[in-house]
C-alpha cells in the first residue's frame, strides 16, 4: 500500500474511533443521568472537537465515577492524517493538470500541427490564433 493511500486510510480510521468514542461516552453521560440520548448528543457534538465548560463539567462528573473520559485529541489525530493525505495525494493531480493545461500552448508556440486530431473547433481556434491578419474584435467605448 502506498504511504499516501496508508495516511489517509489511518486517518479515516481514527475519525472514525473518535466519533465512536465520543457518541458512547457522551450516550451513556445521557443514559446515566435520564436526558433524552439524541437531544443530549445534539447538545454536545460541539465535544467532538472543542472542549465547552458544559463538556469540561460532563468530563469532571464521568472522571469522578471512574468512567473513562472521552478527548478530541484522537479526532483531531484522523482530521490532520485525512487532510494531509489529501493535499499529498492531490499535489500528484494538480501537476498533471497543470501539464495538460499548458500542452495547447506549447503545442502553438512549437508551431507543431498537430490539432487534426483533437477536432474542429480546436482546429478553428488554432488557425485563427495563428492567423495574424485576423483581428480580435475591439471594445466599442460610446
């Protein structure tokens, strides 16, 4: 596997262990204290990412009966291995798009005729590009 595809595969694995952990920690916080489950976790999905005072306060009470509490560090963790597999993966791209972007140009500039098979409208643009009697139509200022 290559390291680029092994980065963002690690990272997709540890968003998705930290949103596990987040959603069982902060379920059965809910569970333990009678709030509606989905009403809770909606109030506390800001805890995914960021640490609020009302999660702070939720952490301190879980520590305090010995549960296991739940850090967005392991989040964060697969955010930066996904995002920095992305940029690795896509800078592969953006250098072949770039090539393909600047061939017509460097096709023109070699004078190479090589446009017959790429079809007639590249053809049209081509010949009046290389055409130095055919103007380009001027703005009319009125």
């Amino acid at each position: 596997m290559q390291p680029k595809r092994a980065l963002a595969l690690a990272g997709l694995v540890l968003m998705i262990v930290g949103l596990g952990w987040w959603a069982v920690f902060y379920g059965g916080a809910a569970d333990r204290i009678g709030a509606p489950l989905l009403d809770f976790l909606r109030e506390t999905a800001v805890c995914s990412v960021y640490t609020t005072d009302f999660c702070a306060g939720v952490r301190i009470v879980a520590d305090l009966f010995g549960f296991g509490v739940y850090h967005p560090l392991v989040l964060w963790a697969g955010i930066v291995c996904l995002s920095l597999a992305a940029v690795l993966l896509g800078v592969g791209k953006a250098a072949a798009a770039e090539t393909v972007a600047t061939l017509p140009v460097a096709l023109l500039v070699s004078g190479r005729s090589v446009t017959k098979r790429l079809g007639p409208s590249v053809n049209r643009a081509t010949r009046s590009l290389n055409n130095p009697s055919r103007s380009w139509p001027r703005a009319t200022t009125d």
